[in-house]
DNA sequence: ATGAAAGCGCTAACAG
DNA sequence: CTGTTAGCGCTTTCAT
C-alpha cells in the first residue's frame, strides 16, 4: 500500500524553506529579483529535500505562453521528415522547449484540425512542413499570433519564413561530379518542373554544364513522377537515345533505383557503363543499394535551423509589444550542405 | 497594419452570450450539468462568431492533467520506432490527446532527463520505449503517479504493464515457412540470448520443428550481434558446415542481408541455392532487396495498442481517488500480426 | 436551469 | 532583500 503522493508545490517549499513562495520563484528563475545568498541556498535544499518540480502548465498559464512548440509533418515514417525531426527535437531540447508531434497524413484537413488543437495548446510557436500547397494552416496560425517556420518547402501566395536546404548548390554538385568523371552526355531525370525543388536541382545541373563549358542537350531532361517506377521509364527512354547518355542524374534516390533497374535490363553494368546518382530521400539508399552514389540532403540541419529560427521569433515576441506589429517578412534559404556521398 | 488580437477567452463568449461563464463550461464540456437548448444555442453562436477556443492550459491547470501524452523512444530515425510512433500518435489523436516526442537517444541519462521534463509538464501519461535495461525512467514516473506503459521490451524487475510482439509466433511462423518449402537444414542467426526477443524468437523457431517432427540440430544456432557484418560473419559459419544448412533464419533483416551477402560471396543464389529469411526492422529491406522475404512484425499495432492501454490507464486513473492504490500489474502480451511478407 | 465564487500553481507588480 | 497579492482561464461546488 502506498499513497499517491500529491504534487510537491512552491507553496510547500517556500514553508519548508522559511520563506515566502515569490523568493522560491526568485530562485528557480532565477530574477527577476535578486535573492541573498544564504536564503538562495536554504531555498535549493529545501527544492531538493521535498522533489519539488515546477509545474510548466500554472507557468504557462501565468505567462500566456507554453514551452512548447508543434511540429506538423506529413509522416515520421518517411525517414526524410524523419531526419528533420530529430534536428528539430535536438534543438528544442537543448533550449527548454518540448515538441508536439503532429502527422497531416499529407492532408489539409488534418493540418487544419492539428493547427487547432496547437492552436488550443497555446504553443509558443509551430514548425510545419506543409502537406499540400494550401497555405491556410499558416494563415491561421499567423492569425491566432503564432509564429510560424515553414520547412523545406516554398508555399506561394504567404509571406512566412521559409528554411530549405539548396537544391541548386546539390543539382549543381551532382552534375559536376559526373562530369568530372568523364561524362559529357549526363540525362536528366526530374519531376514536374511546378516543384521549386526540381526547378532548383535543374537549374544546378545546367549551370554545371554551363560552368564547364559543356555544351547542353535539352532532349537528355526527362520530366517524370517521382516514384521507383517513373525513374526506370525515363531511365528506360534515355537508354533509347543514340547516342545513349552514359549518366543519369535523378531527382532522388526513388527514382534513381528505378534507373539501376533499367540499366541492368539492358546489360548495362553500374557505375562502369553508366553512372548514376540522385538526391537522398531514404537515407538507407546508398547503404542498401552499392552501386549508388547519392547528395546527401541537410535534412538534420533544416531541422535544426529551423527550430532555431522559430525559437529566435519566440524570444522576441517575447521582448516587444504584440501591438500593431507588421508581419515580420523574411526569406531563408540556408546553404546546403549537399555533397556526394558514395559507397 | 494589424494589431494581434488577445485569444478570446470564456468571459468574452459569456459576455457575448449574454450568460455566465460557467454555462459555457458546461456547453463546451457537454455537462456535468444541463443546459437549456435555447441558452445552448446561443453560446454555440457566441463561441462561432468569436473564434473561441479553449485554452488547454489552464485547463489542465484546472483538472490538474494536461491531455497530452509522453513519447519516449530512442531514435524517430530509427524506422522500427517511427512506425511504433504513428500508431501512438494515431489513437492518441483519436483520443483527444496530443504526443510530446522526446528522444532518448539510447542514453539512459536521457531518457531520465525527459522524464523530469515530462513530470514538469504533468502529462497525462508515459509511453516508454526502453533504451537500457534500466528501470529507473519507469520508477521515478510511478513515484509521481504517472501511468506507464512499456513499449516491445521486457525490462525485469518493475512491475509494469508491457505491451510486445509475439516474437515467439514470428520464429514459429518463418521456421514453419522454411520447412514448407522444403528445408529440413535450417541454420539460425541470433542475438545474443539474454535478450528476451531472442528467447522466444529461437523458441519459435525449435517449436516449429518439432511441431513438423524434424529432429533438430543446435549446431546450426549461431549467437551473433545484431548488424549486417555480424550476420554476415555467422552465415559464413554457417555455410562451413558439411552438410551446409539450405535455408537461414535470422533475427532481424540487417543480419540477413549480411547473410545474403555471404551468400553471394560464396556465389550461392539466393533464393534459389538458400533461402533467407528475418525480421522486419527495417521495413523497407524487403522493397530494396528483393531477394528477401521478411516477417512483419506489428510495430504499428503495437503502437496502437500501447496508446490504447494507456489511455485506460489514465481514465481509470481519474475516476478513482487517488489514494492508497496499489500497483495496478499487468502483463500484456498480444498476439503478434506476423506473417510472411516476401516479394 | 443558472449565477457567483473558490482555487488550481505560478509570475511579477506593489509595498515594504 | 523579502512578503503580499492580483490575476492567468478554467471547472465545479455552493448557492439560488
């Protein structure tokens, strides 16, 4: 038999120390007011004597604002956003903040409905990796005063800050490494090109060719999906080509397995017919697939950063009058680490 | 120019409503007392007209209970916890609670650092994945009264409620696979057997021999370590032997790629010279490496099951008084989904 | 069926 | 340097 012990408060401390509660509060927070050195120690002993734990939601309700930010994704189980979240905890962490982990399931209606339960929450801030290109959620939470970091993508139509890695510096690398290979005919695999990110890696792989001097093929850039399956049928179209481009440069890893697959249907052997590399999604990639190189993506690093940025935002929300206050406009795009990655 | 409007709160809709605030309570909280519909009518419009959500904090501040819910686990990068994660957050969402991700990084300084920061935010309840063998997160969450449930690991000498995989079933199942497909040498890769995984795994996997009335050969139980080179290193052994075994059970997927690599080393084709089989702990591996057949185990299931548990717990929780109760133990382990998933 | 009011644990302004 | 106290927004008991 034991009892349920009730939640030690800073009442009982402050009894237990001999003093009053707002000199408890002095210690843990240490200010706003200044404590004499011996009361500060009797204070701590006590602390330690009873177990005393500060209650975060008496806190947070006192101060209009929890240590708590929401992180909305489409899915931890896609080891991309995976790899974000686990930059986004680590921060958090580090700077007293607890995260919320919020799926959308890649849907709008999901989003909205987590939005309001984050919104509900009074989190001190949100970091979303949007689902669709819908910008509503971010317009309510905007609304509600929430500051927001959008991750990895470019919603168009809102003014929000934005991290994304640099799919131009990661094009870019790819194909100079191919070119620095050897190749000179490189084919392009990417997705539609309305996605910011394939306009970006296309735009890298022309300047690479560009800064080389290499004069550039258009007909070699296939349009594709972005599944296993959309790779090998534009690997497969490439491969028809006379003469046959002898690397592919895919838009990810997905698409470029599908694209080993091709190569190896035609007798082609990789990488010592043709080379082939593309953008890491899975991170597993070029662990189980040998014969492929990948572009590492800074996807712990966005993660990173973008805690960090929203946790800035927080802070000085914090410090200035929410008064009249413009929206505070900004476009980040943080260099990417990208780089080969070969096995 | 826009001013940041303060959050709405109860008063504002009573006022709007032309009632008292406890009205809206109960309008909002469904009870506990009746409301007249014309009076509920009217605080649904305030509520709609203002935007009036409910503030979470000091609500829980109130109850003395956030509805949020722990998750402690070792890495989201991890795919194995990721999938655990989403059926968590699957019912948890369901449920009307929201999920603070904690990593503990396999550290159990960690793991008990987030516990203290998960005591502070008085959540509701715990759902614990096991980093060590250690007891103490589970001890000092139990000393708060908060309830626990322990996620796929059987950590000895708490009493606690647990909620695993049925390994047992999983061994059974891919020995029995094995043996219909002909093998009667069936060599066995495992970790080393102090685990409890590994126990039952290998007891599943003697069941079904004798289950089948083959005589077993416990030469061909190899103890490995858990990664790729230490499964590559047992099927070596393994395929030493004379006779060699035809089939290979392993414990998890990342030993059996080493074995298939072994395999391949020794130009043995795989399926067709050996067959190899293990656990899913990447559940990508059967996508990436075809030659594979793999047994699903029920991550997300379980995942789902431990929220379930869970949140009984804390229901039953608030509706005894809090005092004089005596560890409420309980040993659950459900039956295993597992089955063979090959392609 | 409704209103009034206590109080959850904390921060910080006010008053010594 | 320290004590006292007013709320933060809500639930619920006590009145009516």
């Amino acid at each position: 038999m034991m009892t349920i012990k009730r939640h030690v408060t800073r009442n009982d401390v402050a009894r237990e120390a001999g003093v009053s509660p707002a000199i408890v509060s002095y210690v843990i927070n240490n200010g706003p007011r200044p404590v004499a050195p011996e009361t500060y120690k009797k204070v701590l002993e006590a602390i330690e004597r009873l177990g005393y734990k500060p209650n975060a939601i008496a806190r947070s309700l006192r101060l209009q604002r929890s240590s708590t930010i929401g992180l909305i994704l489409p899915d931890t189980q896609n080891p991309y956003f995976a790899e974000v979240a686990r930059g986004v905890e680590k921060i958090a962490f580090q700077k007293g903040f607890s995260i919320i982990l919020c799926h959308s399931d890649y849907s709008l209606e999901q989003e909205i409905r987590y939005v309001n339960v984050l919104d509900s929450e009074r989190v001190a801030g949100v970091l979303w990796f949007p689902a669709t290109n819908d910008p509503k959620p971010h317009q309510l939470l905007s609304e509600s005063g929430v500051p927001v970091v959008v991750l990895d993508r470019i919603v168009r139509g809102i003014q929000a800050h934005f991290v994304v890695a640099d799919n131009f510096r990661g094009g870019y690398i790819a194909t100079k490494h191919l070119i620095e290979l050897g190749h000179r005919s490189i084919g392009c695999i990417t997705r539609p090109m309305d996605l910011y990110h394939s306009q970006e890696r296309v735009r890298g792989y022309r300047a690479a060719f560009a800064d080389h001097g290499i004069p550039e093929d258009l007909s070699l850039i296939v349009k594709g999906g972005f599944r296993l399956e959309d790779g090998r049928r534009a690997a497969k179209q490439l491969f028809d080509l006379k003469p046959a481009p002898t690397a592919i440069f895919a838009y990810n890893d997905f698409m470029a397995i599908g694209a080993l697959r091709a190569a190896n249907e035609r007798g082609l052997r990789v990488p010592l017919d043709v080379s082939i590399i593309g953008f890491d999604d899975i991170p597993q990639s070029a662990f189980t697939v040998p014969a492929l190189t990948t572009i590492r993506q800074p996807k712990f690093e966005m993660g990173c950063r973008g805690a960090e940025l929203l946790i800035d935002l927080i802070d000085k929300k914090k410090h200035t009058r929410p008064v009249n206050s413009p929206l505070d406009v900004q476009l980040i795009v943080r260099e990417s680490t990208a780089c080969v990655n070969s096995n």
